[in-house]
C-alpha cells in the first residue's frame, strides 16, 4: 500500500518537476522549460500581405503623379499674375469706353509693359478678325436678300426717272382746280432720264412699274393780299392719262381745308404724296391743284416726278 501510495503521487506532478533519473526525485534547483516558438503564419497569409503593400505603394506613386500634373498645369509661367492683371485692366478699358478721354489715356498708361502690350495687340486683332466676319456676314446677307426679294432693277445701265420744279414765272391765277403745266426739267435740281417731257406732262417710254411723288406747298403773305372769309380748300392730284383711248385715272390726292386768316402774317401749308404704280409706255403723268395763286414758287417747295422700279412680269 505503501509504494502504491508513492506511484500516485509521482502521477501527480508535473513532469518539470520530475528528474532526469529513472524514478528519484531530483534534488538541486530547478530550471524552468523555454517558452513555446510563435506560431508561423500560413503561406496564403503572406500572399494578401505582399498583394496590400504592393497595392498601396502603387496609390502613394498614382497620388504623387496626380500632383504632379496638377503642377505642371498651375504652372505660373504659363499665365502669370501679371498677366491676369493685364486681362483686368484690358477687360475693363473697353467695357469703360465711353468715359472721358483723359480717364482712357490714363487706362491705357497702365498696360505699357511690354507682357500687356503683347496681350492688348493680340486682343484687338482678335477684335478686328470678328469685326471683318460679321461685316462679311452681314453683306452677304443683304446680297442674298437683294437676289431673293428684288426691289430695284439694276439690269440697265440707265433706269428711267425725272425730277420736274414748278415753274413760277407762268403759274396760273384763280382758285379752282387746274392742270399745271408749268415745269423745269433741265434747270438747277431739275433732271429727266429715259422719259419724255411734253405739253407740261411726264410721259412714260418704258413699261415697268414706278415709284411716283410730289410735294406741293402753299404759303401766303400778308403783302399779298387777296384772301376771303371764306375756308380754303388746298388740294393735289396726281394724274395718269392714256392718250391712245383718252382717259385719265386719279392716282393719289392729298390736301386739307385751311381757314387762313387776313391778319395772319403769314400762312404755310404742305403736301406730299407718294406711291408705287403700273405705268405703261405712251401714258403720261400730270399734277392738278387747287388755289394755284398760293403756290410756293421755290424748286425746294413745289415739285415731283417718277423713276422706274423693275420690269413687268
């Protein structure tokens, strides 16, 4: 029971406490056993490992590359602050423009470096280049609009036109309505082209369509004594007449009732009348007023005419 009881107890302890004998309990000092080794990872752990460095080496390098660029583009050589400070100053010398010139000189004394001096050169060829396009642009315009919608007929050299003045030496008297065939059709602004003056009418050589005008004042002076208690009616018609079957055709007509007073110093009246017309070769154009004692003798004041616009379809 005895050496039993000893087995057991010898069961009982560690195995550090046991001797290197075959069964003694060992009697010195004790000596404690190293500690375990760390245990090594596995070869799939490595692998992430090496694959995340790898990984952020590559976005520290992207990051620095990105920076770079940015750089390179920033560059201050490339536009300066002096030269955004001549985009200022230029920007703002032409939107002020309409101040005082001495306000400009003064402007414009600021962008005398040669850096400006380049920049407002370049600016203003810039300006004139687009200046000269949509000048071209606007002619060609008004060049495709005179092709598509032709008002005046530029295929003779000489289109037919004339400029009659009154003639006021042999103006008739009276006060009822009268053709007046007292005109100038080669003296001072007077001129005829292409069409026949005749008998105090304007006669037509050409077919085509006309613009016809006539511009008739009436004036009266207190010296020139004469006039009633009466209202004064002031007309003008403008007349065609076909000579081949004798009709004549009022064309346009202008006036008004005017109450001129003796006392009155002096009266004025005017009339102007204007118009596009149909008028065929051998036709002719006449002017009736009425009161032709009142009209105004000056070839600035009383006259009219015609000229040809284009030919009939």
């Amino acid at each position: 029971m005895r050496r039993a009881s000893r087995d057991y107890t010898k069961y009982l302890r560690g195995s550090e406490e046991m001797g290197s004998g075959s069964g003694a309990p060992h009697e010195g000092p004790l000596h404690p056993a190293p500690p375990p080794a760390p245990p090594q990872p596995p070869a799939a752990s490595r692998s992430i490992l090496v694959a995340f460095m790898v990984l952020g080496l590559g976005q520290v390098v992207c990051s620095v590359a990105l920076f770079l660029y940015f750089k390179a583009q920033m560059d201050p050589n490339r536009i300066s602050d002096d030269d955004t400070c001549c985009f200022l100053k230029l920007f703002k010398l032409y939107e002020n423009s309409d101040l005082q010139d001495t306000s400009l000189e003064s402007q414009d004394a600021e962008l005398m470096s040669d850096s400006c001096r380049r920049i407002k050169q370049a600016f203003q060829g810039v300006l004139q280049k687009e200046l000269k396009l949509m000048t071209r642009t606007e002619d060609a315009r008004a060049e495709k609009a005179m092709m598509d919608y032709p008002l005046l007929d530029f295929s003779r050299k000489t289109q037919p036109f004339a400029h009659l003045t009154i003639n006021g030496t042999n103006i008739p008297s009276g006060s009822k309505k009268v053709t007046i065939s007292s005109w100038y059709h080669d003296r001072g602004w007077a001129n005829i082209s292409n069409m026949t003056f005749s008998n105090g009418k304007l006669k037509v050589n050409q077919d085509g369509f006309y613009y016809l005008y006539a511009n008739i004042c009436f004036r009266h002076h207190e010296t020139s004594g004469g006039l009633t208690k009466e209202p004064i009616q002031l007309m003008v018609y403008v007349t065609k007449t076909n000579m081949k079957i004798q009709n004549s055709d009022t064309l346009m007509k202008g006036g008004s009732t005017k109450y001129w007073s003796k006392k009155s110093q002096f009266n004025f009246y005017s009339i102007n009348v204007g118009g596009f017309f149909k008028l065929r070769s051998g036709e002719e154009i006449s002017i009736q007023v009425s009161n032709p004692s009142l009209l105004d003798p000056a070839q600035d004041a009383t006259y009219f005419g015609a000229f040809k616009v284009r030919d009939i379809d």
